[in-house]
C-alpha cells in the first residue's frame, strides 16, 4: 500500500504520522551543546564540543520542522492558535529572564557606588564612553525593522504574499545590519567583561539581547522560507504572527536597555 504525504514526512522526520510525537533526537542534541556550552564559561574545551553540536542539533531540528510544516493543519488566519499562545508563554519567561539581569545591572552599581560598604568607583567605570550616535542608530535600525515585521504581518493576514515578504526581507536585513553594528561596538568598546563589574554588567545584559536578536533572525530566516516554498499561506498566519510578537519583544527589551545603559535615565 502506498504511503501518505504524511506518512511518508512523519517517517523521514521521525514523527507518528497523524500526530505531533517527536521521535528526533534535535531537541535532546540542543539541550546538550547548550549546557556544554555554559560549561564552557567555566571550562574553555567544552565549548569547543558544545558550539558545533548546538550548529548542527539547531539545523536539524530547524529542518525538520520546515519539512512537517506543510502537513499540519490549517486554521483561520484571525484565531490565536497554538503558535501565538505560545509565544505567549515564551515572552513571559523572557521577561523573568531579562529581569534578572537587570536586577543584575542596578544591584551592581548599587553595590559599586552607592552601598555603605561599595567597593568604590565610578559608574560606568573610569574610562568607559559609550558612542552614544552609533548607538543612537543603531536603535532607529532595530526599531525600523519593528515597523517592517509588523507592515510584513499585516499583508500576510491580508493575503498579500509578496508584499509580506518584501517587508520580511527587509526586516531581516536590518536586523542583520543591527547585529553587524553591536559586534563593531563591541570590537571598539575599549574594555572588557572581565575588566571591572561594569563591564561584566554591560555585556551580559547586552550580549544577551544580542543573542536574542540572533535567534529572532534565525526565526524569521525560517518564515521566510517557509513563505519562498509556498508553504505559508494567510490561513496559517498564526505562525507567522507568533514570530513578529517575539520580534517586536526583541524591541522593547532594547529600548528599556538604551534608556537604562545608555542614557541611564533610570
């Protein structure tokens, strides 16, 4: 007897034909070359081991997905499905996430300069000066392609594919050009994370919006094609509205960083 479409997906993916178990070892690969890799803050090696592992386990769980995605079911573009109530969930924790750090951020200026017993300083550090035009910048950029992600979902909701992916496009090229910019200041910052808690500080809280900015790219990378296969349509804007929520996350959690690293208005 010959073999479904979804069958025959289901068995090249490692997935139960008619349902979501996932048989693929990706997920469990990812959980192990992310914990190497935080081992390898301590232990130098275990990077070595853990930043190819997490290339390869990302690509092949990224794969797999995309090739499932044409079998699953389609709902009405305007319903909240699955997608988006997750990504829900997902921006809540990030939260929490970004919360820490900066609780992380204030108790080490507190405990800089401003606690009885402070280890004495400045805030930043002595000889830190933030180019405050390119990061000026670079915030219009990020902010710029929040207007584009949300332009690109709104023609996607409305059916207009080509127009959806002009603007998708666009978003990912200034989310790249951001990116290329933070790693430039990064490169000319005159200081280092282990130089002083400032630094520490403000690579941390930086470099870990920076990742977040990565994987928003890497999410979008994938609608798009998602959308060059044809595999997207209006009906499952769900998706794709769950990815531009997680963008327009990436954008707010900057501009409370700009305000609060850089500007220190608060």
């Amino acid at each position: 007897m010959a073999l479904s479409s979804v069958e025959m997906s289901a068995g090249k993916y490692g997935m139960e034909a008619g349902g979501e178990v996932h048989n693929s070892p990706a997920p469990l690969l990812t959980s192990l070359a992310i914990t190497l890799c935080l081992g390898g803050l301590l232990i130098w090696p275990l990077a070595v081991l853990g930043v190819p592992l997490l290339v390869y386990s990302i690509n092949k769980w990224l794969r797999e997905e995309v090739g499932l995605w044409p079998e699953r079911p389609v709902r009405n573009s305007a319903d909240w499905g699955d997608a988006s109530w997750a990504m829900v969930w997902i921006i809540i924790t990030e939260c929490i996430i970004f919360a820490s750090f900066f609780a992380y951020w204030f108790w080490t200026r507190w405990h800089t300069i401003s606690w009885d017993g402070s280890v004495g300083g400045t805030w930043p550090a002595a000889g830190v000066e933030h180019d405050i035009t390119l990061v000026g910048i670079n915030t219009v950029i990020l902010l710029s392609s929040g207007i584009l992600a949300h332009l690109s979902g709104n023609r996607h909701a409305e059916g207009d594919a080509s127009g959806a992916t002009k603007f998708l496009y666009g978003t990912i090229l200034l989310g790249g050009a951001f990116l290329v910019i933070q790693l430039y200041e990064y490169t000319n910052a005159g200081f280092l994370w282990n130089d002083h808690p400032y630094g520490t500080a403000f690579f941390s809280l930086t470099g870990l919006h920076g990742l977040h900015v990565l994987v928003g790219l890497i999410a979008l990378s994938v609608i798009g094609a998602l959308m060059h296969g044809g595999h997207l349509p209006s009906e499952r804007h769900d998706g794709y509205r769950a990815v531009m929520m997680y963008w327009h996350f990436v954008d707010a959690v900057w501009v409370l960083l700009f305000l609060i690293v850089y500007l220190e208005a608060i």
